[in-house]
C-alpha cells in the first residue's frame, strides 16, 4: 500500500482494495514480495492480414485554400517513419480549386496526394470529410494516420477512429515505430507526471493527432518526385445533418506559435509589474511575450500567451525564461526550441536541466541590465543576434 503512488490500494476488513485512484502503473506487482498480485489482460487476438497495411497517410488541413504548417510537420514525421518502415507518405487533402496545392505539397516528399475537389468540400463539414477519409482508408489500407491537433483535428480524428474501429492517441508529443510497424505514440499523461507510450498491436491503421510547432517540418524538395491523384467525389458522401446557417472567414492573426524569439515569464515574477518588465525585453529582441499557467490563472495574462500542455506548443530560434521552475507541463511546450536561456533565483531549478544556457539571480536585477546591453549595443539585436 506505501508504494503506490497514487494511494490507490485500501484494506477493508482484512480484504485488499483497488479503488478509482488506480492507474495501472504496476508498481504494487513489483514490490509485492510474495507475488500475490498480478494483472490480467484480454486478448483479442491477433488483427487480420497486418502485412497489408503500409504507408504513413496524413490529413493535409486547408483553410480558405491555405495549407496549414502542421501538416508540412506531420509530412517531416511521417517521412521519417516511412523511412524506418520501407514505406512511404500519402497524403489526403479536400477542398475546392486546390490542384496547385496539391502539386505543392509533392515538393515535401510525398508519394501520393489523393484530391477530393467540389465546392460542398470548401470549407470544412465533419460529416462529408469523415466519410472521405474512411473511404480513403478502406481502399487504400494505411498502416498510420496522422492528424494535427487542431480544432478540426481535434473533431475529426475521434469520429474517424470511431468508423475504423481502431485506437487514437491525441497530442503527441513523439512519435517512433518498431520493427514490427507498431507506431510507439508518446504523450503526457496523468497531468504530465508520467510520460504514456501508447500502441495498438491488433487494430488498423494507427492513429494518432499531433500539436503544432512539437515537431520539424519537412524539407523542400527543389523537383518533386510522385503523383497527384484526383478522386471523384461521390455526392452521396456530402450529405450532412448540420447546417451551415453562417459562414465567417478565419482570421489569421499573430500567434505565439509562430514567434522566433519567446520570453516567457513564470511563477517567479511574483508580481504583475514583472511581466511589464519582460514585455520590454521581448520588445528589444523582436519577440514575443509568453506565461506559464499560473499568471494566467492569476489573471495577469491572457490564455492564447499560456505555453504547455494545456496552452501553446512553440517552437522558437531562441526561448528565455525568467522565473520559471521548469515544470513538466510548461517544458512540453517549449523544448523544441533551439536556444533555451534560462534565469531563475534557484540554482537547482529543473528548468536548468533543460538550458542551453543559465544565469542564476533576481531577474528583476537581471533583465534590466540585459535591456541596457541591448539598447547601447550597435546592433539592433544586441546580445540575441540570431545567425
């Protein structure tokens, strides 16, 4: 009982109890010393003809005609995959007037890219897309589809799943196979304590969504190297029950998803004058202001500044965090980024564990004297010149 992490093993009348709080992290087994507790799984068998399933397919999202940059991520990944497999990338990709961005996407690497053109196919409807996807999957009989896990990713891939009878993984942040094609999908789980790797031995294909700006983008090609497949639309498959009473154009705005410079600033800054402090900062380096949950919480800042993993995923040139501890749940958001400079008054902070670089002090000394060196410097970016 002392073992369990979780505190989910009770004793009632001499009786040992599993409650609720259980997580199946198996530790109890391996401490029990007289083996008296085990864990039982079923076996569903074996999934049917496994070696017909290949390829990697991706779910290229469009808004208003515009390929969005996680689908350029998930091609990086899925090629990546393909090349440890003996397989390679497909794409599916819905829309209207769209053939010269379907040619474009042959220029990352793919194979093939199946175009469902028609103008109900505009602009994104759960049910039509749904019904493609499935059709596409059923002929073409992938091993692993990835979606990125936007808002439309987010909707789709569980109803998807659903008609394929298979598994979903959502918000991974890796993703690699094994010999066998088991596509091993890691994502943080039980609040970010515990890092989850996920398979699906006996159902096809595997599915997993994916956050924007966790993983690289594929390179592009200067020739392309496969085909552009159009498909006919079957009318049957646009049917919806959901109408569409009013439709409103996305409107692109700045992210800091998108930021090649972030200053983030945790529960450290201990007061809401501090942010104003780094707000300068990231003025002088051209980048942008990010939190960790806790200001946001607070109400000093607004949500879309939250980085982790119930915030935003960024990817940056160059990330410093001023009085951030380093949690688990704000470090999944960041550390794809190239340069992490850290300051924090505590040297045995985790978020040292993870730096590039480090200053151990009061940032509220720090900063100040950073911002002089970068307004008195010759050049415009002072200290944080990107090369």
């Amino acid at each position: 009982m002392e073992v369990c992490p979780f505190e989910g093993i009770t004793m009632e009348g001499g009786q040992v109890e599993f409650t609720d709080a259980c997580r199946l992290c198996r530790v109890c087994i391996k401490a029990c010393p007289t083996g008296a507790i085990w864990l039982e799984q079923s076996d569903a068998g074996p999934i049917l003809e496994r070696d017909k399933y290949k390829d990697v397919l991706i779910f290229a999202e469009q808004r208003q005609g515009r390929i969005q940059p996680v689908t350029y991520e998930l091609i990086g990944k899925g090629l990546e995959l393909a090349r440890c497999l003996g397989q390679e990338v497909i794409v599916f990709l819905a829309g209207r007037d769209l053939k010269a961005q379907a040619h474009e996407l042959l220029l990352y690497g793919v194979s093939r890219v199946y175009l469902y053109e028609h103008k109900a196919l505009e602009h994104f409807r759960i049910e039509p897309y749904t019904s493609l996807i499935v059709d596409l999957v059923n002929d073409t009989l992938p091993n692993i589809l990835l979606m990125g896990a936007t808002p439309v990713g987010r909707s789709l891939a569980p109803r998807v799943a659903a008609r394929l009878r298979t598994g979903l993984t959502a918000d991974c942040t890796s993703l690699s196979v094994k010999e066998n094609g088991d596509l091993v999908q890691t994502r943080p789980a039980f609040g970010g304590d515990v890092m989850a790797q996920i398979i699906t031995p006996r159902h096809r294909p595997q599915m997993a969504t994916v956050r924007h700006k966790v993983m690289a983008s594929a390179p592009r090609l200067a020739e392309p190297k496969g085909e552009v497949k159009e498909c006919a639309v079957d009318e049957s498959k646009l049917k919806s029950g959901i109408a569409v009473l009013k439709f409103e154009p996305y409107q692109i705005t700045t992210s800091i998803s998108d930021a090649e410079i972030v200053v983030a600033g945790g529960r450290g800054v201990g007061r809401p004058e501090g942010l104003k402090l780094l707000e300068q900062l990231a003025v002088e380096v051209g980048g942008a202001l990010g939190v960790t949950r806790p200001l946001v919480e607070q109400g000093w800042a607004d949500y879309t500044m939250q980085i982790g993993m119930s915030g935003r995923t960024i990817r940056p040139r160059l990330y410093i965090g001023c009085g951030i501890s380093g949690a688990i749940q704000h470090v999944a958001g960041m550390r794809g980024a190239e340069a992490i400079f850290a300051i924090n008054s505590d040297p045995n902070a985790p978020i040292f564990d993870i730096a590039h670089y480090g200053l151990v002090g009061d940032m509220y000394e720090i900063v100040p004297h950073l911002i002089a060196m970068i307004r008195e410097g010759d050049d415009p970016n002072g200290v944080f010149q990107l090369s």
